[in-house]
C-alpha cells in the first residue's frame, strides 16, 4: 500500500505568495483527517522547489524545525503532495 493511504495526507490549505522572495506558498497539511501540521513552506532553492518543514525562532534568534519526518519515504510524499497542490 502507499504510504499516502495509510497515512491519509492531505493538503487542507496552501497560500501563495507574490513577489520576489524565496518562500512561494505556505501550507497546512492534514493527517488521517486528524491532525494539522501548519506552516509548512514551498521555498524556490538553487536546485529548485522543495518543501521547508514548520520551523520557530528560538531565544538565541536561530530557527528550529519543529517538526521533523523520521522516515525518507514520509519527507518525500509530503513534498510531492505539497509540491503538486502548489503546481510545481
């Protein structure tokens, strides 16, 4: 089975961004119609479009990931499904 059918991911929310910056969308996803991961980002690299997971400024003015996918094969469907609700 995939791993979008046993996890039910979903994109319940993306909102692109005009202008010139490197973030192009952010996004909310769904899990298991249960559960929402907001602020992920759509971010143009220099290899191009990839996905930034929900990160949070910490005291020392660094920025943390807040929330991190232990499998490869999870970080890579999240990205293709954000990716392609985003058009990229």
């Amino acid at each position: 089975m995939a791993i979008n059918e046993n996890l039910k991911l979903e994109v319940s929310r993306l909102h692109k961004l005009n202008g010139s910056g490197a973030t192009k969308a952010f996004c909310d996803l769904s899990i298991l119609d249960s559960f929402v991961v907001k602020g992920l980002r759509v971010v143009e690299g220099e290899k191009g479009l990839f996905v930034s997971m929900p990160q949070e400024a910490g005291k020392d003015g660094k920025w943390y990931t807040t929330v991190i996918p232990l499998k490869r094969e999870i970080k890579d469907e999240i990205e293709r499904l954000v990716l392609e609700a985003y058009g990229g």
